[in-house]
C-alpha cells in the first residue's frame, strides 16, 4: 500500500514485504487504545531497525541487516507501535534537501516541485501524506524541524540526552538527537513519554494551560526577511496566544546572526572528523563533500572561536528563559524552496537560519503547524524551551493547537 503510493513522493527507503499486513492489523480495533499500540511507524534510515539494512541515504554496499533496533526502536515497539517503512534523508544526514540520487529525491506533498526540507525529509512527508501516524527522525542543525514546518506537521528536538540515540549513524555527536514527527503535539506528547522513557502517556492537557504563560518573542534577527505567508501564519498564533490570556513578552537575543555560522563550524568539523573517509568514497554526492572539505578545514582558532559564541549564546538563552517560560519564533522564514537549482549547501543555511540558534543552545525546540489557507502552502512556528522541560514545552503546544486546530493532511 504504502510503496504503491509512494512512487511520486519516495518518502520511503524501504518498505517490508509485510508492511501491508502489518499496517492492517494495527487498523483493526486496536489503534490508539493506550500507549502507542497500533501506530504505525517509519523509521529515518540512518537508524537501526532489525532485519533491515540502514542505508544513510547511500548506494550499495552497505552494513550487514540490523541484528537488533535501535533503543528508541525498541521503545516504540515496546509500546505496541507497529514499523512499516524506513524513510528517506539526505547522504549522511549532511543537508537539509532530503534530494537523493540512489532512492531518489523526495518530494513535498503539498507541492512535488518543492523539497520537503531535510535531512529528516521522509520521515515528515510520511507522516504529512498519511502513510503513517508517527516518524522517527533525527536533529542537529534542524533536520526534524524544517520538514515539519515545510510539510505542515508537527515535530520535536528534543534535549540532548533525553531519547536514546544507540544504534543511529552519529553526525556531530555534540549536537545529534532523535526525536518524533507526528501531525499533533497531542500525539508526540505520547511517542515522546515513550521513547524518552518518562513514565506512562501523559493525561490530556488542562484547559486553561495557555493564560498566564509568559511567552518570549525575539523579534530581531529571527523575524527579519519573512516571506509574506510566513509572517501571516505566525501572527496568527501570536493571536491565538494573546486570546488564549499568554503574556507575549519581547525579549533581546543579542548574538543571535552569529549561531549559524558558529553552529556550522562545529557541526562539519565533527562530522568531517567522523566521515572523512567519505571524500574518497565515489558514491558520495559532491554537495556532501564540500561541506565535510569545510569541515577538514576548519582551523583549532576558528573552533575556539566558535565554541565561545556558543558558550555566550547559551548564557544569553538561559537568562531570557529565566523570566519567560518559551520562546516563540518563525520556524523556517519562508515557505518550500523550489527543487529546480537548490543547492544543498546554500538551501541548508537559508532553511536552518531560525533553527540552528536552538541546536547551538541545546535546548528543546517544537515545531508546529500555522493556521494557513486553505490551498496555501504550510508553514511552521518553534517553540523553545527550558532544557529538560520538553514535556512542559509539548503540553503548551498541544494546547496551543486545541485553539488553532490540527492540520489537515496533504492531498496530493
């Protein structure tokens, strides 16, 4: 069912034999009665799920088949969510683009000239197309949070630590974390409760939750060169707030326009530290290599140099979230890019503007779905939390969209 769907979008790597079959008993009487039984799940493929090869988005050859999933894996399946695809991403998890030359370049749902952002692109389009309820993805400069707003689903970066990340291919380990991509904030309060290990599925979220929260609103740097619709979608959930009785408080976040450079420095020097070997590895896309050539680059002067904007960046979050409880800010700053000339490398930093601050922070950072017009294309708002706090930072957004309403799912 899925594969024959998929053959415009390739949100899908792999897709089991069984996958039909397995889809179909989670449909019949038991989906949704507690816990995550009968959800039906696609797993990013740079992620171990048993008796499936992880392929990280490259052409054969590749490891052996998973002897045994993932820990977050595990936990999902644990619960009674049932695997039935591996999704697509981009080589290495190295772009925002999820554009692949071996399983073919994956597509938005809502326009298929338009990438689905990246690199946890698939797992999003799965989740926005409705082939299943719940994706695994991973983030670290933004990859689970530029393809939710792009594809108009909800997801989650979690805090470093909280779900863990055994048996998925590490990018820049100091910033990778794996996190959910649901439609709702209501379901990922209860994949996130699952994977991160935090106790039973919490209750549905008191009303009244919203009056009262100080919510913080950047506006410089991260509100700057908004494309029409973008600016329209989040004023409309600053008004969603404001009725809801949140206090919307302007913070400064001085610093701000130096976190994407400094968060690319550190980033593509792991990353390079880690696959360096892949310069001579001929399957590897030439867009990827440039960024891992940055990487091997990057003078001690510069990392230093970097490493202290992060140190001050963080100091500077951490006393803005001392006096308001989130942070609210435009996810991507314009709607999908056309596929037509993207270039990784440049689309990568346009779309990770507004999210590479939060990575750099490591802090917990939520992704959801603007109301928008009907027939408009999605677009996302972030917001931001203590670390630590990312129950408190999901319970706010379940109930910020209990006022704005779910998203549709896409129609193409």
């Amino acid at each position: 069912m899925i594969a024959a769907r998929d053959v415009e979008l390739r949100a899908c790597t792999h897709v089991p034999a069984d996958a039909a079959r397995s889809a179909a008993l989670a449909e019949g009487g038991c989906r949704r009665r507690g816990g995550l039984r009968g959800w039906t799940v696609a797993v990013k493929d740079n992620t171990d799920v048993m008796g499936t090869v992880r392929t990280d988005g490259l052409p054969p050859p590749h490891p052996a088949v998973a002897g045994h999933d993932a820990e977050a894996v595990r936990r999902l399946r644990s619960a009674g969510a049932v695997v039935v695809a591996k999704a697509n991403l981009e080589e290495l998890s190295f772009a925002a683009t999820t554009q692949n030359r071996t399983f073919g370049s994956c597509r938005n749902p809502w326009d298929t000239g338009r990438i689905p952002g990246g690199s946890s692109g698939g797992s999003a389009v799965a989740v926005a197309a409705g082939y299943v309820d719940l994706a695994l993805g991973t983030d670290t400069g933004g990859s689970i949070r530029n393809p939710a707003a792009f594809c108009g689903v909800s997801g989650l970066r979690p805090s470093r630590g909280t779900v863990p990340i055994g048996g998925v291919t590490p990018l820049a380990p100091s910033f990778d974390v794996v996190g959910p991509i649901a439609r709702t904030a209501a379901e990922l309060r209860v994949a996130f409760a699952v994977v991160a290990g935090t106790g039973p599925p919490p209750e549905p979220v008191a009303a009244g939750l919203l009056a009262g929260l100080r919510v913080g609103v950047p506006r410089a740097f991260f509100f700057d060169d908004l494309q029409p619709a973008v600016a329209a979608g989040v004023d409309a959930v600053l008004a969603a707030l404001r009725g809801a009785g949140a206090a919307l408080v302007a913070v400064d976040l001085p610093g701000a326009a130096d976190t994407g450079a400094a968060l690319a420095v550190l980033l593509n020097g792991e990353a390079a530290q880690l696959h360096g070997a892949a310069l001579e590895d001929p399957r590897i896309d030439e867009q990827i290599k440039e960024r891992l050539r940055l990487g091997l680059a990057t003078t001690t002067a510069a990392r230093e140099g970097a490493a202290a904007i992060a140190e001050r960046w963080r100091a500077v979050v951490d006393s803005a979230l001392a006096d308001v409880e989130l942070l609210l800010v435009p996810t991507v700053p314009t709607v999908a890019p056309v596929v037509a000339g993207a270039s990784m490398v440049e689309v990568s930093r346009r779309v990770n503007r507004n999210t590479a601050p939060w990575s750099l922070a490591l802090l917990p950072a939520l992704s959801l779905p603007c109301p928008v017009p009907a027939g408009a294309l999605p677009v996302g708002v972030q917001l931001v939390g203590r670390a630590g706090a990312d129950t408190h930072l999901l319970d706010a957004g379940a109930a910020l969209q209990a006022i704005t309403g779910p998203p549709p799912l896409a129609t193409l």
